[in-house]
C-alpha cells in the first residue's frame, strides 16, 4: 500500500502576462474547498442545544403590592403570628357519603374550633396581663401622673383604666413571673396564683419559677395550693412564719369559801345565778349576807349572856 500523496500546489509563474497558473490556482482552490465540505457532511456534528428564548412579561401595575407605609411614631404595632395562638380550623367536606359518619367528621371540626378558640382567649389574657403590667410599671415609674394633674399614681391608674390601685400593684407584683412563664404555657395567668411565686421569683430566680410551674401541673390542673406545695416540696418555699408562743397563764380559780357544808353549796348556787342573773344573784347574796348577820348578833348575844350568868 502505497503512502498518500499530498495534492500538488500549483506555482505562480513570474509575469504579468500569464494567467493562466492564476486560473488554475483559483480553480484547485475551489476544488479543495468542495472536498472540506463533503467531509464535514459525511461526519456527523454534536447537535448545539436549542435555546427557546422564554419572554419576560412585565409585572402587571394592578398586581404588584404597594409598600407598606412605615407606622407613625407612639402607634401600637400589632405582632402578627405571635407563637402560641391555634389558627380555627379549615372546613373540609367529609369523603364518606354514610351520614353518620359525615357527622362525626364535622363534630370533630366544632370540637377542634372550640378547643382552638379557649386556647386562644387564655393565651390573649396571659399576653394581657403582661402587656398591662410592663406599661404600668413605665408609667409608675416615670411618675406620669404628677404632669397628668393626678395626686397619686392610684388616682390615674382608677380615671385612666377603672382598676383600683391594689389592682395595679398586683399586676405589678406578679409581672416578672408572668414573663418567665410566658414561652413556658399559654395557660391564661391570673394575679393571685402567680403572687405565690413572687417570693420564689425574688429568692431562686426565673429558673426556678419554670420547674415549680411543670411540678405543680404534673398531676392535674395548676391552682394557687398546687402551686405552694410544689414550692415547698422543691425546697424554693420560704418557711412558715410560726406566731410567737405565748406564756401559759394561770387558771383564775373562783376564791374559796370558808364554808362548809350546805352553806359553801349555797355561796356556789349563788355564784352560778350571777352569771345567768346578776339582779337576783345579788338579792340571794344580800340576803344571806343579812341572815348571816342576824347569826353573828344572836350569837354574840348569848355569849354575853353566858358570861353575866357566870358572874
């Protein structure tokens, strides 16, 4: 087999006049550049990936939300979302077509609605309470009611609010517990229950509220007594102050009659008159005081007789 022989490259001779290498040159040209294109036919070429150009149509004026204005300064934001609220549930038809089934899958739903819905009305009165109280503390504070024209802080809290001042200070007393519990229960928490904890807040801190809380629910609903046994049992509980012990006094004994005998039995009948009838226990009284001292002169009487007669 013999090598293949490159395709000879025409010369250009020297002189204007001949062109006829010029032709020849043009046409050997021609044809190597026929030969380049059948080769790339026979050989097939990695198709270049299609690229569909995807329009981008314009957001509509009508669909795009306008930004929302930024809130005037002193105006309450509301927290949206707030963790803790149970959204109502959705309605959704029942797939069974036997009624009684169809039935039970809506009773479930009223059932869902009411739970979802005392969930969240204990959990508004918790977020209430220490919304209330961490503005009246501001307020009291910063001693808001001498500019506000009010002599006390008592006077403002009643005209401003309609609580009365010891209403206030619960509140205010309780609020630091109300806090340490808020991401712990959703249970609504009321003034009283929680000033058990105050003094446990005070003493352990936060940390210590929080275990008494889960101790006091282990076995039932949390109550102001569930809630001081937990205390105690958990050490956090400040020891009972025992009233002071006082000394034993004496049994006032009624004074003793020098009677004896049935007459000490009258003194005592008379004695136990007094307390029913002081009137007649006096009269009984005045008149055996009087026959006694009959007695005395009679007897002092016959002794003096007797000693005359001795004479």
């Amino acid at each position: 087999m013999s090598k293949k022989q490159a395709a000879p490259i025409p010369v250009i001779g020297i002189g204007a006049a001949d062109t006829s290498r010029e032709d020849e040159l043009r046409a050997w040209e021609q044809r190597q550049e026929q030969m380049r294109l059948q080769q790339n036919l026979l050989v097939p070429q990695p198709a270049s990936p299609v690229v569909q150009a995807v329009p981008v149509e314009e957001p509509s004026p009508q669909l795009v939300a306008p930004a929302p204005a930024p809130a005037p300064a002193g105006a309450v934001v509301a927290v949206q979302d707030s963790p803790g609220y149970l959204p109502m549930p959705e309605f959704t038809a029942p797939e069974s077509e036997d009624p009684l089934e169809r039935l039970e899958h809506y009773s479930r739903g009223i059932h869902a609605a009411q739970y979802a819905a005392r969930v969240n009305h204990e959990r508004a009165e918790q977020q209430k309470l220490i919304a209330t109280g961490l503005r009246l503390a501001a307020i009291k504070e910063e001693k808001l009611h001498i500019p506000a024209g009010f002599d006390t802080f008592g006077d403002l809290v009643f005209d401003r609010f309609g609580f009365k001042k010891h209403h206030a200070n619960n509140v205010l007393r309780v609020l630091d517990v109300a806090i340490a519990l808020e991401d712990l229960t959703t249970q609504e928490l009321k003034e009283r229950p929680l000033s058990v904890l105050a003094p446990v807040l005070e003493t352990h801190g936060a940390e210590a509220v929080r275990k008494t809380w889960v101790e006091a629910g282990r076995h039932g609903n949390i109550t102001e007594k569930s809630l001081r046994e937990a205390a105690t049992f958990l050490g956090y509980a400040p020891p009972k102050e025992l009233p002071p012990v006082k000394a034993p006094t004496a049994e006032k004994k009624p004074p003793t009659s020098p009677l004896s005998g049935d007459y000490a039995a009258v003194v005592l009948k008379i004695r136990s008159l007094a307390t029913q009838n002081q009137a007649q226990a006096r009269a009984e009284a005045q008149a055996l005081l009087d026959t006694a001292r009959q007695l005395v002169e009679e007897l002092s009487g016959g002794a003096s007789s007797a000693g005359a007669a001795g004479e």
